[in-house]
C-alpha cells in the first residue's frame, strides 16, 4: 500500500513532467501573438538603413524564423577545448511579445497614431525612450536580450550579412572558402553603398 504523503510525492511530480510542453505551448502562443508588421516597422526603425527595405524584410523574417524555432533548454555548441556544456534559457518570446505591444501603446499614448504608422524618426525615439535605463555592454546573446529591439540587433549583428555589410566586402563570415582563395582579397559586397 502507498501512504499519502508518497501518493502526493508522486502526484506532484506527475505535475511536473509535462512543464516542457507547458513552456513550448506558452512560447509558440508568444510568437504568434508577435504582430508581423510591428515588428518590421521596429525593424526598419533599429536596422541599419544600408540593407534596404528587402534587407530588412530578410532580416526580420529570419529572426521571426528563429525564434519560431526557438526551444528552450536545447543544448548550444561550445568553445573548442571547453568541457563546459550550456543550454538555451527560458523562451524570450513571452517578455518581447509584451514589449512590441508596450511601443505600440506607448506610440498611441504619445500621438494617437499606432507604432507602424509613425514616421522613422518618431519610431526610433519611441525605442530610445522604451530602452532608456537598460544597462547594456555591448550586445547580449540573442535570447538573453533584455528588450526586442536589443535581440533583433543583436541577431542581425551575429549574421554573416553583417560583417559583409560592415566591411563592404563579401567576407562570408562563419563559411568555408576553398584554400586557394584564402590569400585573395573579399569580393566587394553587392549592391553595396
């Protein structure tokens, strides 16, 4: 026979066992709740101008991309020589969804007019004054950004196109180059300006 206290033992831990599809549901929830065209006017806002209405687009699409895929406790890779083995923290869909709508609301406030309405520098002021206080010291991991906007920064300047762009050049960072070119010079970057 079972004594009480073990049948709650065990009624408690049965309760557990699902927190990972809990946490997955509450994530996927999040992400929808993610207004596409909020988010691409925050883009445009944060993004550097080079990149071009189709760039940001680009870019945008890949962080939504992401973040969809996003699985909280997924083992990352480590340094080479490093034992260490970390995992992805809590989903940061949940804090940003309320983020994106807190700019909303706040433009409104401000000026009647929803954030993607308002003009580009009217939308960065209103991201300057959501991110004012953030301690920062350069740009965090992705998931662990305090605010959108610093994630999707930070997600564009973890990127290949980015140190293409900042250079000008086609670098192709974090991509193999056969051997043979790696005395030669990087292509200009197309289109650039």
């Amino acid at each position: 026979m079972h004594s009480p206290a073990r049948r709650r033992l065990i009624k408690g831990l049965a309760a557990l066992a699902p927190l990972p599809f809990v946490a997955r549901r509450f994530h996927g929830l999040a992400v929808a709740d993610l207004d596409p065209a909020l988010l691409r006017a925050l883009g445009a806002a944060i993004l550097p101008g080079e990149l071009g209405g189709e760039g940001i687009e680009r870019i945008v699409a890949g962080f939504e991309r992401w973040l969809a895929g996003y699985r909280e406790g997924a083992e990352l890779l480590h340094g080479y020589g490093s034992g260490e083995i970390r995992r992805t923290g809590p989903s940061p869909a949940l804090r940003w969804a309320g983020q994106l709508r807190e700019l909303d609301q706040a433009a409104r406030k401000a000026g009647g007019k929803p954030f993607a309405a308002l003009d580009l520098p009217a939308r960065q002021e209103q991201v300057r004054a959501a991110l004012q206080g953030a301690r920062l010291a350069g740009l965090p991991p992705v998931d662990r950004a305090p605010h959108l906007a610093v994630g999707l920064l930070a997600f564009f300047y973890g990127s290949a196109e980015a140190a293409d762009l900042c250079y000008g050049a086609r670098i192709g960072r974090n991509s193999c180059r056969p051997l043979d070119e790696s005395s030669r010079m990087p292509l200009p970057r197309a289109g650039g300006r």
